[in-house]
C-alpha cells in the first residue's frame, strides 16, 4: 500500500488546476488514461473521484480522491478571500 497526499495554496486557483496537476502526477508515473467522477467529501467543494484503466485487468480502478477545499474552512487559517485551495490523496 502507498499513499500520496498534495495540497496546493494559491490565488484564483480553479478545479482545472486540481485536474491538471492530477493529470501531471500520473503521467510521470506512466498512467495515461484518466477519468473524474464527482464525489462528496465533507470539506471540499468541488469533489472528485479519479480512476485510471488498468490494461491487464481490462477496467477501471479507483486511484484517488481530490476536491477543492470549501471557502468556510480556510476562514479560521487567515488566508486572503481569493486564495484557494485544491488537494488530493491517492
């Protein structure tokens, strides 16, 4: 079992710069194709599920899940309104 966890921090971020960075992550490592399933996760808003194909099972596995952190849990951090936050865990 191997888990990686990510969070990025920035203004105007949006929920293509969730799927870009995801898409970045597995290309390196060699996993091409990709699918997003919207997701419900108490804390982020925008949420999604991320599968890639398996060519040796011949079908989709669930790699991971991301979403875009919810505006009123980054009130008590402080952060300027138009900072946004994506993260992931896979």
């Amino acid at each position: 079992f191997h888990q990686v966890e990510g969070l990025v921090a920035d203004r105007n971020l949006t929920l293509g710069h969730l799927i870009g960075t995801i898409k970045t992550f597995f290309e390196k490592i060699g996993i091409t194709q990709l699918r997003f399933k919207p997701a419900y996760n108490p804390y982020t808003e925008p949420s999604m599920e991320i599968f890639g194909y398996h060519p040796e099972l011949g079908k989709w596995t669930e790699l991971g899940n991301s979403g875009m952190f919810r505006p009123e849990m980054l009130l008590p951090m402080g952060l300027p309104p138009d900072v946004r936050v994506i993260a992931w865990g896979l």
